[in-house]
C-alpha cells in the first residue's frame, strides 16, 4: 500500500514517513505559490469531462474525481480551523481524522463539484490572506498533531502544498485513465 494512502488505522505508525513524503512532493517550490495556483489546476483537469468520468473511480476502493474535489474542499475546512487555533492558542492540540469515513459518511460521491470547487476557491483566498497577513513570529507558531507531534504554521503551509501536489497528481492520472489529454 502507497504511503500516500494515509489510512487513519495506522496513521501514528506511519506519520513520520507520509510527512517525509508529502513534504517530498514539494520539494524546493514555494508553499504559498502551489497553495494559489491548487483551485485553478483542480478546474483545469476537470474541463471537458462528463458527469461520468468524474464519477468513475481510479480503480476499485479508489476515489472518483468527484470524492477527490470534495476530499480537497473538506481539507481546506480543517486546515482553516487547524491555522486559527495555532495561530490564536497557544501549542493546540491538531486532531487528526480519518478521511475515509469522511468520505462515506458526508456522501463525498454524490457531492456536486462546482460547489465543492467554489467552496475551495473562496476558502482557500481566505487563507492565503491570513497566511499573506503574519509576521515571521506568527508563521513559528505551533500546536501539536495527534498523530505527527509539534507542527509550525510554516510546516503546515509545506504539508499543506504537498498535499495539493499529491492530490492534483491523483487527478491527472485518472484523467490520463479516461484517455483524456491534459493541456497545460
């Protein structure tokens, strides 16, 4: 199984590899320039798609590019509540979750991805502008992950970037599976 998975069941064993991974993905890319550029890549692979193709999911077990979206819009609620209480508290604690149950429970296959889209753009500007707003102090700050142990708000802006780079991986390879050509 891909370190990528981050299966809630063994999240703490496997936390520290799936950091190194995500960050990994990133690489030497400025956080706050992926995190701005996610909403528009997102549309991007989603044009010229029909209601069944972003319905189809990559391979059996697997997310459809409709539970993807809505998996991107969910995370940018919790990363927002994550940021405030960091930013506000001091040392929080970040509760983890398991984003499949998130999946079946909140019905993330009959979500509607123009609205799942527009929440992620309209949430996402909000968080770039408080990111844009803190000083070099604020940007040190932590709280402490259930799973990952101390995390700064400049470690979750990296985490954060990479996921947007492994979930918008993710997309293109279910979109190069449906035989659609991806322009950039």
């Amino acid at each position: 199984m891909s370190i990528f998975s981050n299966r809630f069941s063994e999240a703490g064993k496997e936390a520290g590899d799936y950091t190194k991974a995500v960050l990994g993905l990133l690489g030497d890319r400025d956080p706050i320039a992926v995190l701005e550029k996610t909403p528009n890549e997102v549309t991007r692979l989603l044009t010229r798609l029909t209601p069944e193709d972003i319905a189809r999911p990559e391979a059996p077990g697997k997310w459809s590019m409709r539970q993807v979206v809505r998996h991107l819009a969910d995370s940018e609620i919790v990363w927002g509540y994550r940021l405030r209480r960091v930013i506000a508290e001091d040392r929080p604690p970040i509760q983890g979750y398991d984003q499949d149950r998130w999946a079946d429970g909140l019905h993330y296959d009959r979500a509607d991805v123009a609205e799942c889209l527009a929440e992620l753009r309209a949430m996402r500007a909000g968080h770039l502008r408080l990111l844009r707003s803190l000083g070099p102090a604020e940007r040190k700050r932590v709280g402490v992950h259930s799973e990952r142990g101390e995390e700064s708000v400049e470690h979750m802006m990296r985490m954060y970037a990479g996921h947007d780079t492994l979930h918008l991986r993710q997309l293109e390879r279910i979109r190069a599976a449906l035989g659609v050509e991806t322009k950039a």
